[in-house]
C-alpha cells in the first residue's frame, strides 16, 4: 500500500467520523457514559484499522477485524437473553459504525480471557484494571472510567467490623478469579481457600453471599449496584464494609 493511500484513508475516514457525530459529548451523555473517554478509543481503532489495511497489504493478516475479548462485568459488559450488552460494547459498536473496523467478540471468564488477548495478536480485553504488574503487556486505551472496589457484607452482620484491612482476615472473603482486587488481597497474606474463595463472577457471590456462604465479597460499586438492581435484592440487605484501596482506572487494553 503506498502512503498516497494510506493518507487518503486519513482523510475518509477523519471526515466520515465527524459526519457522523459517533462518540460525541451529547452522545455519550444521552447513554449515561459521561466517564468514558471517547476521544483516546477512537483515536486508537483509527491507527488500528490503518495499521491492519497496511498489514493485510503485507500478507500478515486475513482480515480487517479485531477480536474483543469480555469477561462478564456488569454493567460494562453481559449478557441479555445470549446477547452481549453493556456500556463498553455501546462504545465499541460506536466505533465499529465510524471506522468500518470489524469487531468479533468473545465471551470467556476472565483468568482465561486475560490469557486468550496475551497470546492472540490484533485483540483486545474490555474493563482491565491498569495495575504495575500488567503495564507492559497491552497498550493501553482509557482509561474509561473509575470504579471504587470495597468489601461488602450483609447488613445483618453487625459483628463484621473492618478498621483496618487485616481484620478481614478472620471471614471469608468472595473474590472473581484473576481480578486485580483478588491480586491485592493475596499481596497482602490472605490466602486461598482459608480467607480468599474466589468464583467466576460477582454475581455468583453476591448469591453466595445471600445464602451465608461467605461474610464478604468484594465488588466495584457500579457493579454490585447494577446487580442488586436486575437481581430484584432489597438494597438494604447489602452494606460496604472497608474500601480496598484508592478508585481504579479501567482501560481497554491491546495487544
């Protein structure tokens, strides 16, 4: 492909994206998605379907398609009656439509999908929290929006007091498998199977945590919010017990 071609696409696809307003403030207001950064996502999907137009020129790749790689995380991604939805796919259909980049989706549970987007080129995993111990593995698009991780108990539990962080240890704590807050507690000697008893998803332990099976579960506000609400739970049920740490950023992150 010669740069006179590249640099027409340049031009297309910049004034296509205008033309279509995709992705503006009033956009993302109207979805409910003002904490997204809008700007630095569709900067990043136009140098990549540039990028792939080049490549493909090459013979490096197939297609001129990414694969999204979602654990379940409500709201930002899950799934409706088998069908993806949620605040990151609003943002990455919106993009999709600007660019004309194809998306192809791939449902996992997390450990796996982290696995899945490090070994795979031209893929991305949707809502990873940027820690230091992951920075040099993905570029990083975001961040696109902030959540704060706590631990919650049930509001019964009154003898559940948490001061300090350590106290947490004398209960059983739910975690997601893989989760940068299942990392942060293992950082700091809470161990598997004795305090920490990690599952697949959140909504998982919110059941568990309803039936008694565990004292706490930790959870991101947006998330467990979202979850109380379509699980049809009396909000008063479930109360924060500890903050872990200060609010994390998540980003999509490429490899």
């Amino acid at each position: 492909m010669r740069s006179e071609q590249v640099w027409h696409y340049i031009i297309w696809l910049t004034a296509r994206i205008k033309s279509m307003g995709i992705l503006n403030h009033d956009y993302l207001m109207r979805k409910g998605h003002a904490l997204m950064n809008a700007n630095s996502i569709l900067l990043y999907f136009m140098l990549s379907s540039i990028s792939l137009m080049i490549e493909k020129a090459y013979g490096e790749v197939k297609d001129d398609s990414i694969i999204a790689v979602a654990s379940i995380f409500p709201p930002f991604q899950y799934l409706d009656k088998g069908n993806l939805k949620g605040i990151s796919i609003d943002v990455i259909e919106a993009v999709s439509q600007a660019t004309g980049l194809v998306i192809e989706y791939r449902v996992i549970p997390w450990k796996r999908a982290y696995k899945y987007t490090l070994s795979k080129p031209n893929t991305f995993i949707m809502a990873i929290s940027r820690i230091p111990e992951r920075e040099p593995f993905f570029k990083w698009v975001g961040p696109l929006y902030n959540t704060q991780i706590k631990l919650y108990r049930l509001a019964s539990r009154d003898d559940i007091l948490i001061e300090d962080l350590s106290d947490a240890k004398q209960f059983r704590i739910g975690t997601v498998r893989g989760y940068a807050s299942e990392s942060y507690l293992l950082s700091r000697d809470f161990k598997l199977n004795v305090q920490i008893f990690s599952d697949a998803t959140t909504e998982y332990n919110v059941k568990k945590l309803l039936m008694g099976r565990i004292d706490l579960l930790v959870s991101t506000d947006l998330t467990l919010s979202y979850l109380v609400k379509i699980e049809n739970i009396d909000v008063n049920l479930i109360t924060d017990a500890f903050k872990l740490g200060d609010p994390i950023k998540d980003y999509f992150g490429f490899n």
